[in-house]
C-alpha cells in the first residue's frame, strides 16, 4: 500500500502512512521538511510502514537525509528510525536523551508496546536498533535550522521541533482530527503517567514560540496554531475540573469508571462534539484511547488525594 502525500507550501510534506490496523486511516503521518537549508524529517511512522515512507520521499527526489528527527519514542512516531537510518547511513538522529537508550536498544521497548497495546501494538512492528554513532551531536544539532523544545507531558522523552515557519508539536498539543464538515476534533493525549501541570507548561512553551502555523504528530496542520493551543491548554483544565467533581463523588469505584467518564466528556467537552463525524472504525479507536486518556486524569487526581 502506497502512502498518500500532502504538500503545503514549497518545502512542506506530510507523508501519510497506512498501518494495517483497522480505523488507523489518515492518522498516522511523517513530515518532510525539504527547504534550502536542510532536509529532514519529523518523525518517520511505525516500522510496518517503512517502505512506505522510503518510497514516497524517494517519489519526491529526495536522495538525502540532512537529519531525522523524533519527537518522541512511542513506536507509532519513531518505529521506522532503524529501517530510515539504514537508507540514509550517517544522517544524524535527533532524539530525546531519555529516549536514546531505547533507539539504540529497542527491545524493552518492543515488549512494553505489546504489553500495552497488544496487537495494534504488534502491528505496528518490531524497530530496529539505530547505531550509537548515528545519534545527533550537540555540534551537529548547533547547525540545524530548528530549535528543540523540551516538552514532557504526552511522554517524559518528547521534544516539540520549532523552525522560522512552524511548529512541529508531536503529542503535546493534544490530538487533532480534521473534519469534512469543516469542525475539528481535538482530545488529550494523556496516558499514564500524567502530570497536569507538566503538561500546562508544555503547552506554554509551545505558545512562547507564537508560531501560527502547528503541525501535529496526529494529524495535519493549523494555520491558528495559537488559538489551538489555547483551546487545548482550556480543556485540559476543563477535564480536570470536571472529573474531580466525578472522583469525588466516588466516581472511580466502579469498574467501567473508564468508559463512564468518556461517555461524559463526548456529551460535555466542546472539543471532542466532531466525534459523531468520525468513521465507525475511527470511533472505535478513538474511544480506546480517550480510555487511556482518562485513565491518566484518574491517576493524577488519585495521586492529589
């Protein structure tokens, strides 16, 4: 299966990668940065969809790699690094040091995903190990034409890539789905361990940049970076405010707690009403990891007790 490829403006690609997991259309991306300065790519996929992500910048005349970058290790954003820093021997690895023992050494890794994510986990392939001598040096990353942002909250090993004309957020600018109808979907993405407040100040560093043009890990862009990230930073205080009054009320002592407090946030959260617009499948997924999502709030506000 060929990857679908968007361009914005002269120098920007998203590269849509197709896993063979039902509902995981138009989701999972890598954007390819092929300016005058540089070319390099912003996370490059699960490694099922390797090949795809070689072919497609390939299609595009693409011979070279000045960097890959990672914003995080999660192995839907960064499982593919072993495969592309083979096509592209020597291109440096832009990766978060906590993340950078499990590039080099992915086994624990591979084996935490599939206990966590079972067989979309699986699906999603095993990576492989990137060389320690291929990892970015501080003198190399002193010349790249972007700054990293340290940005924990989604994941302890996330960076946020800033350039002159967008901003790359990885996770932490939540999620976002565009909508045929023009209205947008935008959730948490706050898996345990979650650290509110970690997460607020992500957000702000993210809008220090002022950059208006956001490009998400999933999935496209905004041209109102900053009004998304706003909305984003507002609903996460919406979330915590709201489940706190469930926790209270003894809201976690049941089994289903999960489900339940989804089922509330579909019916009460402005950013999650595009959710009836969403494919069958999509919807599916969606709700796995809203799941997850919640589960993050409930352990930040057990841990407040």
């Amino acid at each position: 299966m060929a990857a679908t490829v968007h361009q914005f403006g002269d120098h920007l690609f998203l590269v849509v990668l197709k896993p063979p997991i039902s509902g995981f259309q138009d989701f999972i991306g890598a954007w390819l940065v092929a300016g005058p300065e540089a070319i390099y790519l912003v996370d490059v996929g699960p490694a099922v969809t390797a090949d795809q992500l070689i072919q497609a910048i390939t299609a595009l005349g693409v011979d070279r790699l000045d960097y890959i970058c990672l914003t995080h290790i999660h192995i839907d954003h960064a499982g593919a690094v072993g495969h592309l820093a083979r096509r592209f021997p020597g291109t440096p690895v832009v990766c978060h040091p906590k993340g950078t023992p499990h590039i080099i050494d992915p086994e624990r890794l591979w084996q935490g995903t599939v206990k966590t994510l079972g067989e979309t986990g699986r699906a999603y392939g095993p990576m492989l190990p990137v060389d320690p001598s291929w990892i970015a040096t501080e003198s190399q990353l002193a010349s790249a034409p972007f700054h990293l942002l340290d940005t924990p909250g989604h994941s302890p090993h996330h960076f946020a890539i800033s350039t002159d004309s967008c901003l790359f957020a990885g996770e932490a600018a939540g999620v976002f789905l565009p909508l045929p109808s023009g209205d947008i979907y935008l959730r948490p993405a706050t898996p345990p361990r979650f650290f509110l407040e970690t997460s607020l100040s992500s957000i702000d560093q993210l809008m220090a940049t002022r950059s208006e043009t956001l490009c998400y890990g999933h999935f496209g862009m905004r041209k109102d970076g900053l009004r998304m990230l706003v909305r984003h930073r507002q609903q996460l205080l919406f979330w915590e405010k709201r489940l706190a009054a469930e926790t209270a009320g003894g809201g976690m002592d049941s089994a289903d707690f999960a489900n339940r407090w989804v089922d509330l946030l579909l019916a009460e959260d402005p950013l999650l009403k595009g959710f009836s617009q969403l494919a069958p499948e999509v919807q599916v997924r969606e709700r796995g990891f809203l799941r997850n999502s919640v589960k993050g709030f409930a352990g930040y506000l057990a841990g407040l007790e």
